[in-house]
C-alpha cells in the first residue's frame, strides 16, 4: 500500500477497522482507496502532493471513506 493510501486509510476509526473480518480487511482498503481514486481525482491527487493531510482536504477524504465504510458495513450487516 502506498503512502497515499495510507494518509486515507488512517482516516477511519479504529472501531470501524476492527468490524471489518481481518480476512476482508485488506481488500476492503485497498477497494476503497482505489474507488477513491477513481472517483475524485483531483482529491487523491492532492493528496499525492501532500506529507500529511491537513484542513479541507482531510476532512472530505474523510467524509468520503467514512462514507463508502458506513454503507459497506451496513451492506454486510456490520454496523
């Protein structure tokens, strides 16, 4: 996993984490970011730029993977 990958994962609660089956964990994030990307270029790509994500940019990548979790969780009945 990447740095930028990383910076946005980190982002999700710890509590969160731990209700995703370890089994799935890893594809799960790696899905995730990847539908970031693929979603809001422009965002991943500041991201990209950035050694740490601070003020707006950190609040709606955020937003966006607590987002994308909420409904997976809720999707598979984890939440």
């Amino acid at each position: 996993m990447d740095k930028t990958a990383k910076m946005i994962i980190e982002l999700v609660p710890d509590e969160v984490m731990h209700k995703i089956p370890f089994f799935v964990r890893g594809h799960a994030t790696k899905d995730t970011v990847a539908k970031i990307a693929r979603e809001y270029p422009e965002l991943y790509a500041q991201a990209q730029q950035c050694d740490e994500l601070q003020g707006e940019l950190k609040e709606q990548l955020s937003k966006i993977i607590n987002d994308i979790f909420d409904q997976k969780m809720r999707k598979h009945g984890y939440k």
